[in-house]
C-alpha cells in the first residue's frame, strides 16, 4: 500500500483537484490501515476492512471520523482496482456507520448588525469587519475567503469570482455593505498593513505584519468579536456560511438559487438548510399561535 500511496495522493491532486487538507487527511488514514494491516499479518480482504472499523469503534471514534476513514480507503483501493494493481476492490460491500445528520449552529439574524459593528476603525479593525461582512454576505467557505486577492474586487460589481472545492471557479454576489466595508479596507486599511510586510503580496486580507492572513488568524478575529457581542456565543467561520444560507431560505430564497451560491455539487446537501428553516418556523409557530403549545391546553368555562 506505502508503495502506491504516493501515486494516488498525485492522482487526487492533479486530475481531482483535492485540497492539501483532503490530501493530507486520506494519506493519514491510508497510512493507519497500513499499519494495522502490517501488525495483523493478515491478507487485505474485506475481513480485515471490517476488523479495522470494529478497532475504530472499539477505540472509540466518532462515527463521522470512522466514515471519513472508509471513504478515504474506498477511494485508495478503487483506484488500485482500476488500474489492475489487485485483482478486487476489498471495500466493496463495507458500509461507513449510520451518521445522525446534525442541524448545522446557525446565528440568530438579530445579532448579525452587533456583530457586523463590533470592529473599530483601526486598519485592522476596517479588515476584521471587510472579513465579517464578506463571510456572512457571500457565503464564502473559508479558504474561499482566503483565495480572494485585491484585483477580486472590481469598482461598483456585485459579484466576484473565487476558487471553490477541487479548484473549480464559481461566481458569487456581494451585497452592498459587504462591498463598502471592502472598498474602505482597501482604502485606508489594507495600504497600512502592507507597508509593514518584507515582500508585496496580492493577498487582499493581510495580517498585522503585511503578510497574507491564514486561517487560524480568521478564526481568532471571529472569536474575538463574538466574545465582544455575547459571553456564551461560540462560532466559527463556516457558522457565518451556514447562516448566510439559512437567512436567505428563511427570507424566501428557493432551494437551487442557494444552492449555486453556496458553490454545492449535489442539491442534498444544500437540503440541510430546509430543515433549519423548517425548525425555525416550528419555533415561530410555537411562540406565536395561541394554541400551538400544551401550557395552553386548559378548558375556557
């Protein structure tokens, strides 16, 4: 397996288009199966698949992680089968565990302008809310975010290219405050922390030293200025992403037009936010009928 791992993982990146996270993720898992086939002595059969995942279990591994592990080995051994290295693939008939589909955390909208007015006016203050507002008027994933450099915002355009999944470019809209907050940034903010780097880079997001801003920067920004609005509220980057598609389902967009926002392959995983707008709208009926809830069942006389 070591011998063809390094053949698949180039597969996965050339012709799939995978990120270095999706590379870096399936070479790990790859790698363990390796290793617990090597300390079983055992053939590479759909038995010892189905040892493993037991082991998995038994360790005490999220089902989302051990189903995480079977697609990265499906896919390793699928492309071992078509290319004639084993005869079969060994992870035809094993199934990843039953997963409970979990509501994704979606902010309330009444928090959204306290959050979106929580950065100052220092230079990186006008790029925190340029961030916060791009993030939850796009829908932007976060390494979308991140791919954005200054020529991707064009004087009075509503819409932007970015780099999604597996490389492919999508379109996305931008709404008018997330533009202005931008337009300010590049204007009196982003010159300001560039001067400070060593090199010029193109990054339109930049960190305190001028250099181009990273994830966990992203995520400390956010936790900062969340922390400022609520003492118990905690988000992360792609909770903006979610509330952007639930806001707009709930405000009546249809199920295909946030679809292609979101830069969605398959339309069931956009289906998610139907059901958070159909638990929203249980919420709103409970609060509002007279008769919805049982602390209302007593008999008038």
């Amino acid at each position: 397996m070591n011998k063809w791992l390094d053949a698949f993982i180039e597969y996965l990146r050339l012709v799939k288009g995978a990120s270095e996270h999706t590379l870096a993720g399936y070479s790990s898992d790859v790698l363990a199966f390796a290793q617990f086939a090597e300390e079983a002595k055992a053939p590479v059969d759909q038995i010892l698949i189905r040892r493993y995942l037991a082991h998995l279990q038994k360790a005490g591994l999220a089902k989302s992680s051990v189903a995480r592990k079977v697609a990265a080995l499906r896919a390793f051994f699928q492309y071992l089968a078509k290319r004639g290295i084993i005869e079969s693939d060994p992870t035809t008939g094993v199934r990843s565990p039953k997963q409970s589909r979990r509501l994704p955390k979606v902010l309330g909208e009444d928090i959204i302008p306290a959050l979106m007015a929580a950065p100052d006016t220092t230079p990186e203050g006008l790029r925190d809310r340029a961030i916060l507002e791009m993030l939850y008027a796009t829908g932007l994933r976060l390494s979308e975010l991140l791919s954005l450099r200054t020529n991707s915002i064009k004087p009075n355009a509503d819409e932007l290219s970015v780099i999604g999944k597996r490389n492919k470019e999508r379109t996305v809209l931008v709404g008018s405050r997330a533009l202005e907050a931008v337009t300010r940034y590049l204007d009196y903010g982003r010159p300001i922390l560039a001067a400070k780097g060593k090199k010029p880079t193109d990054a339109l997001f930049l960190g305190y030293r001028g250099t181009a801003l990273v994830a966990s920067s992203v995520r400390r920004i956010l936790d900062k200025h969340v922390e400022s609005v609520s003492d118990s509220l905690k988000i992360s980057p792609h909770t903006l992403r979610h509330s952007f598609a639930t806001h707009m389902m709930n405000h009546g967009a249809d199920l295909r037009s946030v679809q292609e926002l979101l830069g969605h392959e398959n339309v069931v995983t956009t289906q998610i936010y139907t059901h958070v707008s159909r638990e929203r709208l249980k919420e709103v009926y409970d609060k509002a009928h007279p008769r919805a809830s049982q602390g209302n069942m007593t008999l008038e006389k």
